[in-house]
C-alpha cells in the first residue's frame, strides 16, 4: 500500500482536492438556497440538475476525451466549474441555478473521468486493488474534510464559493504535473437496460434505488438540516458523519461479502438503513441520536453500491463486467436524478421527517425486493448455481465514474483468473476453483 501511495500521491492528492471543492458546494447550496428563500421543492430540482448534468458528462467526455485529448477537456472544463462556482452567488436565481448546476455536473463528471484515467492507467495488475482503495479513501476523506470548511466564513456572503473554485483549481496542478503518462482512453460500450436486467435484477433494481438514496445524502441533508433548524456548524457535522459512516463499514461489509451469500449483506445494510431512518424520525429533536442515525445510515448505503456491483458480477463473464457495469452506472444516474425531487416533496409535505421518511422508504423497498429475489435464485456459492464464479469486492463510492468501475472490472476478472490457476481446497466450501 505504501509503494503504490508513493507513486499515485500526487494523483490522490489531486482527487481528495476536488472532493473538497466539490463535497463544500454541494453543502453550501442547499444553506445558501434557504438564505436566499428558496422553496424546498426549486431546491430539489436544482440537485436533481447536478445529477442530470454528471449523467450527460458520464456519457460524453469520453468521447471528447478521444478527439482532444485529457489534457485539453482538463482545462476547458476546469474553467467552467471556476466560472459557474463564482457565479452562484452573483446570480440568486433558482432558474439560473438549475442551469449552472447542469453545467458544474457535466463539467465535474468530466474532470473526474480524467483523474480516474490517470490513476488506472498507473496502476498495474498487481496495485490496483490497492490503487482502488487508496481512491475510495481519498473521496471520502475529501467529503468529510469539505464539511469543515463551511465554518470559516459566512454562507450568506462570497469566500465560501471562492475556496472550493480555488482548491478545485490546485487540484488539476498535481494531476497534470503527475509523472504518470497521459493513459490511452477507452471505454467498453455498456450492455442494453434489458441485457442487465436478465442476467441480474437485483443489480438494476439495487442500484436504481441506491441512486436515489445517495443522491438524497449527497445534495437534500443539508438542505434538511435547514428545515430542522441546525446551524452550519451542526450541518457540517452532520453530513460528515454520513460520509464518515461510510468509510468505517466499506471495507467490513467487503470482507464479509467475499465470504458468504453477497445478497445477505445487501439485505443487512438495506434493513439496517431502513432501521437507521426510523431512529432519525422518531428521535430527530435529539441531534446526538440523529447524528447517530446519519452515520449508520451511510455506513449501510455507501457500501452498497460496490457490493451491487460485485454481486452483477457473480453472475457475468469476465469479457462482460466492463459493459455491465456502465449499464449499472446509467441505472443508477437515472435514480440520483429521481431522488432529490421527491426528498423535496417530502420535505414540503411532511417537514424536516420527510427526510428520514424518504431514505427508510427506499432502504426497506431495497430490503424487500433482496428478500424475494433470494426466493428466486440460488447463491453463486451453491451447487445449483454451478458455472458461475463469485469474484472479490472491489471498494468503490457512488460519486465515481465509468472509468473506476472499469478498473474495478479490471481488478475482479485478474482475482478470477487468479483463483482459476491456484489448487482447489477441497475443504474450503467457498473455494469453487
């Protein structure tokens, strides 16, 4: 771990600098939307817009990438996201918003293909499981570190929109100036909606429903916390422990997932997110128990999106993981979009409990459709489902990009072919070599 840190920190470095920037303004609009009287529901849509907008990116960069090259689309949409950053506060309009939101997704959708890029193309067979969990840290750490920023100025004024332009500006230093060689970009054309579908509903369905949960964390609690009166000091706090959550339990929920049915730890992290939006609505005055309830809440969501993945997986051929997965990514980009809209409808008609109302809802329709689909199929572990291989868990955070979830495709078909080389242990019920 520590030679492959060597050798990507500068890339690393570059990624946790724009999950700063990127982590402090999606908190800060949702503070800054409520001073400017924003209804619930414009600020729903206007999340919804960043995810609209990271979607179309997800979809075209690539292909912007391959006629100009990385280090131009770099620049191009760098200076967007500085432009659109300074104008949020010179422009308090929601319309205008809604349209600088799909701009500042499309832009960072991009710019995170990039950097991914990068960091895949200088691992080799050997780290880039470990590149892969260096990543996943460095985002989280990003998040987190973001939230403590909204303390050091005041949200209603400028210099809050003018650290996030400039530590996203610092950040294309190290990933420019990276020894790494600009990588040869391709990307694998995802598989139909319907081709997924048949080889995993579980998958589809989990993670349209996951993009929705994650949407709402990502972009509505901190408008949340303004419907329930928090300070910027208890928000910041409070999406944090979300985030922070969600780095203590991904790499448990991975290592136990390698070692039994994986649909039994998607049904334990959906019911135990389920359970965890029940405390935050039945105790929300209390912000210690809610506190709690953010934590174990996306302590059980942010795992869930490798743990979808890996699972699609189980049931796929190794030269099929990379088109599935970008499939999986656009299901669950379509949710994401879905998700802040009906969060602020539940906020308006429901208050500050539509929130825990919303996440419970989801989390425990995810539980139920594992429930019946564990009725429906047998584990890749047992004897009727012989042909399949149950390949490794691959960390991975919903807010990366086609480009991570292909060097975790990458990551999963060498453990594959990996454990088709060693001997069988005949004693080891998970050994189906």
């Amino acid at each position: 771990m520590l030679k492959v840190l060597g050798s990507t920190w500068a890339l690393l470095l570059g990624i946790l600098l724009l999950m700063v920037g990127n982590g402090l303004q999606g908190s800060l609009i949702g503070i800054r939307g409520s001073i400017e009287n924003f209804s619930t529901i414009e600020l729903s849509v206007i999340t919804s817009a960043y995810f609209a907008g990271f979607l179309i990116g997800s979809r075209m960069a690539p292909e912007m990438i391959r006629r100009v090259g990385h280090v131009r689309v770099f620049a191009a949409l760098a200076s967007f996201i500085s432009a659109v950053l300074i104008l949020y506060p010179t422009i308090t309009d929601p319309w205008a918003w809604i349209a600088l939101r799909v701009v500042f997704g499309f832009s960072f959708s991009g710019v995170y293909v990039t950097a991914e890029s990068w960091l895949n193309n200088s691992a080799t067979n050997e780290t880039r499981g470990q590149s892969l969990s260096l990543y996943v840290m460095a985002q989280m750490l990003g998040i987190v570190a973001s939230q403590a920023l909204l303390n050091v100025a005041d949200p209603a004024g400028f210099i809050l929109f003018v650290i996030p332009s400039v530590l996203v500006s610092l950040s294309f230093a190290p990933i420019l100036l990276s020894a790494a060689k600009s990588p040869t970009f391709e990307t694998t054309k995802p598989m139909t909606l319907r081709q997924i579908y048949e080889f995993s509903p579980l998958g589809c369905v989990g993670m349209f429903l996951l993009g929705a949960i994650f949407a709402a964390q990502f972009g509505m609690a901190s408008v949340y916390g303004t419907r329930a009166g928090f300070s910027v000091a208890e928000i910041s706090i409070f999406v944090s422990a979300i985030f922070i959550g969600g780095m203590v339990f991904q790499y448990p929920f991975g290592w136990l997932s390698d070692r039994m049915d994986r649909r039994v730890m998607i049904l334990a992290a959906a019911l135990g997110g389920g359970s965890a939006g029940i405390l935050g609505l039945v105790f929300g005055s209390s912000f210690e128990v809610v506190l709690f309830a953010a934590f174990i809440m996306g302590g059980m969501s942010n795992p869930l999106y490798a743990l979808l993945i890996a699972y699609t997986n189980d049931y796929l051929q190794v030269e099929d993981m990379a088109a599935a997965a970008g499939g999986l990514i656009f299901i669950n980009g379509l949710g994401a979009i879905m998700g802040p809209m009906i969060t602020g409808w539940m906020l308006t008609r429901f208050g500050p409990g539509g929130f825990w109302v919303y996440l419970s809802f989801f989390m425990f329709a995810m539980a139920a459709f594992v429930a019946w689909r564990m009725t429906q199929r047998a584990s890749v572990y047992s004897e009727e489902a012989e042909g399949y291989d149950a390949v490794s868990y691959a960390p991975m955070m919903p807010t990366g990009t086609m480009v991570a979830a292909e060097a975790a495709q990458d990551y999963y078909a060498e453990n594959v072919e990996n454990d088709d080389e060693e001997e069988p242990n005949e004693d080891d019920p998970l050994d189906r070599s």
